[in-house]
C-alpha cells in the first residue's frame, strides 16, 4: 500500500484519477490507491483496501504534502 502512494506522489505530472493497484502476497491484502484532489504541493490520496483477503473493504483518505526539504510528508 504505501509503494503504491509513493508511486503516484512521485510522479510530477499526477492528477486527479490517477491510480496504482496493489497486492501483498505475503497477507493478501490488496486494494487501490487514487489521487482524488491535486492542490498546491498537496495531494490526497483515497484507498480502497481489503485487508488479510477480506471480502469487504475499508476506505481511507491520506493527504500528503511536500515539505521544506522537498520530501512528501503524512499531512492528514
């Protein structure tokens, strides 16, 4: 999950709708990651995951925002 957040804030030219499929084989977890709103040096990230193989998902909204020396930071 989080390779997959690394790969879209990465990327300079993401946007809205972008997105990265995931899978850990080792606790079949697997979901998607989607960049929902692009905003200054910001951008939230929506998840849809299913974790340990779970049939129902779990929804979470990460913000990140690139911090004074350049990295992207967990904003919310």
């Amino acid at each position: 999950m989080r390779a997959a957040e690394v790969a879209l804030y990465s990327h300079a030219d993401v946007g809205p709708g972008s997105s990265v499929k995931w899978s850990n084989p080792d606790s079949s977890a697997h979901g998607v990651v989607k960049v929902t709103r692009k905003s200054g040096g910001c951008l939230t990230l929506s998840h849809v995951a299913y974790p340990n193989g779970s049939a129902s998902a779990r929804e979470i909204d990460r913000k990140f925002c690139r911090g004074s020396n350049g990295a992207m930071l967990l904003s919310e």
